[in-house]
C-alpha cells in the first residue's frame, strides 16, 4: 500500500475530520477555520489541526486570502484510495466466486454418491 494511501485511511479514520473533509466537498469557495468551528465540537485550534492532517495528506489544500486563509478539498488523494479498495474488492469477489465454485463442485460431487 503506497505511503499516500495509508494517510488517506488514517485522516478519515477520525469521524471529526471525516465532517471537515465532507464540508469542504460541498464548497467551492472553502471555509476558513473560524467557518468550519462556528457549528463544530470542537475548538476552532482542534480544527486547525485537523485540517492540517487533512493536507498532509493531500485530502486538502489552503490558500491565503489576505489574513485569512481558506482550505479546500482535493480530490487525487482520495481517488487512489478509491482505486486501491477497488482493486481490492475486485480481487476479494474472485475469491468469493472461486470458493462458491468449490462449494457447487464438493456438493454435486455428494450428490452423485448417494
């Protein structure tokens, strides 16, 4: 598993950052962290660091905008996550078939016997 995947997994394994990186999606102007605090748990600092986990791990990008600075989404991260568990699920359906054909093999091979 590439190292980029792996921070993918581990930024959204946290259910706050998961909300953070859902909101930025939805915006094509991005929220500053004081936004992104106004309706959060947690402190506007908590969320600050947060989102810099999110843009370590690619997940998120900031712009400063005068004093402020604005962070949105990036979606190229995410999509080799996606195109890692896909890969994944593809083989793991391979070996469901693999395994049902095994099972249709063994019963109709009972079924002869008896």
């Amino acid at each position: 598993m590439s190292d980029n995947v792996s921070q993918v997994f581990a930024a959204l394994s946290d259910p706050t950052r998961r909300g953070l990186y859902e909101q930025l999606l939805e915006s094509s102007k991005g929220f500053t962290a004081t936004e992104l605090a106004l309706n959060a748990s947690v402190s506007r600092q908590a969320i600050v660091k947060h989102l810099q986990v999110l843009s370590l791990a690619k997940l998120a990008t900031s712009h400063r905008e005068g004093r402020e600075v604005r962070y949105f989404a990036t979606s190229k991260a995410a999509a080799t996550a996606s195109t890692w568990l896909a890969e994944r699920a593809v083989a793991w359906d391979r070996r469901v078939a693999a395994l049902e054909r095994g099972v249709r093999s063994n019963t109709s091979r009972r079924d002869v016997r008896r």
